[in-house]
C-alpha cells in the first residue's frame, strides 16, 4: 500500500481542525455562556445567548453527567482564558 506524503498528512490535518473550530464557534459563539439547570431531580447544560434586545436564547445541550456537555463548557472558558491572555498580551 502507497503511504501518503507527510505534508499532505499535515494540511488535511489542519484543514479537519480548522472545519471543526469554525463549527465550534458557530455552535458556542463567545457572546454566550453555558448555564446547568436542575429540571424534575436531574441537572442539564443549556447554552444562553443574548438576542439582541436585552433577552436572551436558551438552547439544550445535554445532561450535566454526560462527558461530552461537560467538555463542551470546558472548552468555552479555556477559549476565553485563552483570547483573554492573548488580548492583554497585545495591548502590553
């Protein structure tokens, strides 16, 4: 079987990362925030999004005991640590 050049490996490596970023941010913009809301005994994640007019949208993401909800508002806050280091970086 023929190996694929390692550039290539690389560039379609980065272009999977960068489909997934854009869909991440699409999905999660930073305006919103992720919220746990106790609902009939069970916890559950929801994003909030301001709507423009001083109210906001809620939309469902899952349990709060699921690995995958947990990791989505994981990855929010460490993005914002992230843009928020870098911002004060560029302003230094």
């Amino acid at each position: 079987m023929k190996t694929v050049d390692l550039m290539y490996q690389t560039m379609l490596a980065e272009l999977a990362q960068r489909t997934m970023d854009a869909a991440w941010t699409a999905d999660f913009p930073s305006e919103g925030r992720f919220i746990t809301m106790e609902v009939k005994g069970k916890r559950y994640w929801y994003f909030d999004m301001p709507d423009g007019s001083g109210g906001k949208k809620r939309r469902y993401v899952g349990p709060a005991d699921d690995r995958r909800s947990r990791s989505a508002s994981r990855t929010l806050s460490a993005t914002r640590t992230v843009c928020a280091t870098a911002g004060a970086w560029s302003r230094a």
